[in-house]
C-alpha cells in the first residue's frame, strides 16, 4: 500500500497486477477493508481514474462485476480495461479520504476523472481573504464568478460526491467552527444578527463565545488549522495544535489547553457517521446520525409530562418531536424518563436513534442504559447536566461523541427543553 506522506503519492511498495485479472483473483491480494483512496494506473504507470472509498476492498472489487457497463458506464469500462494495476492509501477516515482524493484529482486530473462527470457539478471550498475570513461551498458552475467578486486565500476541491460533501462539510464545521457570511461587527449589529450570532455560536457552527468580543487572531488560527487539514496535511496539523496545547499548559492557561486537547481528541477519533454509506446503495440512502433527546416538566410532581426531540445530520427534524403524558404524577425524574423510553421504544416503526441524550446526570444516564439494556439495544448515551439557572454544566457519557457531536448534542437538549416546557404549559392552562 501507499502511505499518506501528507497527501503525496510516493512509491508504490504494493500494488495489484490487473493484466488478464478477474474479481476472484482480488481476493488473493488481501485488499484492506478501511477507508482509503484508490489509484487505477495503466501503461508507464500513468493514473487514469482516482477514486475514494469506504472500503477499499469491497470497492475496487465492485470494478470487476458482470454488470459494470450498466453500473459505471462505457466511459469507466474503458478506464478498467486499460488498467495495468491498482495503487491504494489507506485513511484514517472516510473524510479524510475524501480530502484526500480532491486534493490527488487536482494535482493529476486524471482523464478518467474529468469524463466520468461534468467538472461544473463538481464542489470547491473557497476560502476568503478578509479580516474574519469566510468558508464557502461553491459549486464549478458559480466558482468563476465567485473568484471574480470575492478575493480567495485558499481553494480546495474539486469534490466530485455531492452527497457526501455536504455530510463533510458538516463534520469540518464541527472540528473547525466558522463564518460563511460576512462577521457583523459591534455597533453596526442589527439585533436580529446579533440573535443569529450567538444562537450559531451556542450550538457550535459559529467560532467564538455567545455575547463576547470575537478573539480575531484566534479565529485566524482556526482558519489556518483548517486549511492545513483540508489540505490532507493532518499530521502535521496535529504536531502544531500539540505544541500550542503545551505553550498554554506551560503558561497556566489550562482553559485554551483543555480546549485543543479536546479537539486533538476529535481529530484522531473522526466518526464519519454522516458519511459511511453503503457505496453499491441507491445516493443518498444510506446511514442518517439520528439524535434523539428527552427532557421531562412537572409542577412538584403534578402535570408530569416529557417529550422527544430529533436532530438529524446536524438539523432539528421538528417533524419527529413527541409529546408523552406521564400516566402517574410522581416528582421523580428518573422513574419519569423510564417510562418514557420505554414507551418511545415500543415504535418499532419510529427510526432508531444511533445517540440518545437525556437531561440531567449520572442517574438518569443510567436509568436509560438500564432500560435499553433490557430491550437489547447498544445505543450509545450522554448526559448534559445543568447548574440552578439551567445552564450547561458539562456533557457526561461515551468522549468520542461528546467530542464529535458536542453543538448538535446542545441542540437537541436545548429543543427537548423549549418543547418540554411548551407543552408543560399547555396542559396546566388545558
């Protein structure tokens, strides 16, 4: 196999002999199942077709199918044909295969590449060069125009899976929080913009603290950080944030310290939820990261009521909240949220979460697991528990979720609040 080397390809010390070679005799090569990108070459070694994959075994095997003329198309079919062998790097995520294969497709631009889709369709990240740079989805058919009225410090792209792009985007933003409009300054702030603000910064998607001055040399510092991993260079990446973490240990700022340790964590356990789909299925149809969050409301026992809310792929989907009457008034939260549960989970039609949050602490993350425990289910949990005025204290349960999914776990509890105490409301004045 090849190794990343930052996003060069370097000499191939494995590669598949494809002359006169069947599906079958793939499997003699012991391809590996991770995520990678793949390289088919054909005479003199020259790339023909890149191409990224979940798995890279099942894959590139899928070349070699009775149906591949009605599933690739004649233009892929002569790629293949003319193919001598294959090359492959190995990823540590689907994502970051995906970086990797735009950032490989503009330094080669192979043939296969630029005919199996029109470069216009294709997705770019542009990132701008103002004071509070921007990061920008654009597609090829806009990207002209884009460059003509925007001055771009970086460019990356051509991302050829539409569908996936947007599920990556959605990732980075997670690990890389920024503008994609332009930064409204301080007195000059409608009150409706100053609203949006720091709703996107309570849930993650905007950089900065709500309702404080935005450091602007530390924003800049995210956007460099980004652009370093957009441009596959995550090794990297990680020695410099390392050293930074270090540098603010040394001078006692344990804050800033704790907050890059946290983000070296996400970096190296990147779960592409959003973005691991059965490549053989129909676009689109794949895993959606469903969220599903409860929250309970009473009145010192009398009116209990609790409900579910829904965020999925980053998004609250009020279209699946629900409203759950506590048959037995009783001041207790827990037993509350048991029933709660097990009544959600009585809908075997209802889709099935891949996270649950509950409001509160280590009783009710229990409660829960007891509960799905007993009705077989492996649904990782968390907790966000709560000081006297509501606020968030901290979000208890499985790190690597609480890492990855940290704004859109705060979504969801934020709504399973709001929708709570909406409908506590309702039944005491019904």
């Amino acid at each position: 196999m090849i190794t990343p080397n930052e996003g060069h390809v370097i000499a191939c010390p494995f590669c598949i002999m494809l002359a006169g070679m069947e599906r079958k005799d793939l499997k003699k090569d012991k391809l590996p199942d991770t995520p990678g990108v793949y390289f088919f070459r054909g005479a003199r070694r020259k790339i023909l077709y890149i191409g990224k994959a979940t798995s890279l075994r099942d894959r590139v095997r899928s070349y070699f199918s009775n149906d591949l003329l009605e599933t690739r198309g004649p233009r892929l079919v002569k790629v293949i044909n003319d193919t001598k062998s294959v090359d492959y790097i190995e990823t540590d995520s689907v994502l970051e295969a995906l970086i990797l294969e735009a950032n490989l497709i503009k330094r080669h631009q192979p043939e296969g590449n630029s005919l199996s889709k029109d470069d216009k369709s294709f997705n770019y990240i542009l990132i701008t060069k103002e004071e509070f740079p921007r990061v920008l989805s654009v597609r090829g058919k806009d990207l002209e125009s884009r460059l003509k009225e925007t001055e771009a410090k970086h460019l990356f792209g051509p991302f050829p899976h539409g569908l996936q792009f947007k599920a990556a985007m959605k990732i980075i933003r997670k690990l890389f929080p920024y503008f994609d409009t332009k930064h409204p300054v301080g007195s000059s702030m409608s009150a409706s913009q100053r609203k949006r603000l720091v709703f996107n910064q309570q849930i993650g998607v905007y950089p900065g603290e709500a309702n404080k001055e935005l450091n602007k040399k530390e924003y800049q510092r995210t956007i460099r950080h980004l652009a370093l991993f957009l441009s596959g260079k995550k090794g990297q990446l990680l020695k410099k944030l390392e050293s930074e973490m270090k540098s603010y240990a040394k001078h006692e700022e344990f804050e800033k310290a704790d907050k890059i340790k946290r983000q070296i964590f996400a970096l190296n356990h990147i779960q592409d939820v959003s973005l691991i789909k059965d490549e053989f299925k129909i676009p689109g149809a794949g895993i959606t990261f469903r969220i599903e969050a409860y929250d309970v409301a009473h009145t010192s026992g009398r009116e209990v009521v609790g409900v579910m809310t829904v965020v999925e792929d980053g998004e609250a989907k009020k279209s699946d909240y629900r409203k759950f009457k506590i048959k037995e008034d009783a001041n207790n939260d827990v037993a509350s949220l048991r029933e709660i549960l097990l009544r959600r989970f009585g809908h075997s039609e209802w889709p099935m979460p891949r996270l649950l949050v509950v409001d509160g602490g280590l009783a009710q993350v229990n409660a829960a697991k007891r509960v799905l425990e007993g009705l077989g289910y492996g649904i990782a949990i968390v907790g966000v528990t709560k000081d006297e005025r509501h606020r968030v204290k901290k979000i208890i349960g499985d790190r690597a979720y609480v890492a990855l999914c940290e704004s859109e776990i705060l979504l969801a509890n934020s709504e399973a609040h709001r929708f709570a105490i909406s409908y506590h409301r309702k039944r005491r004045n019904f």
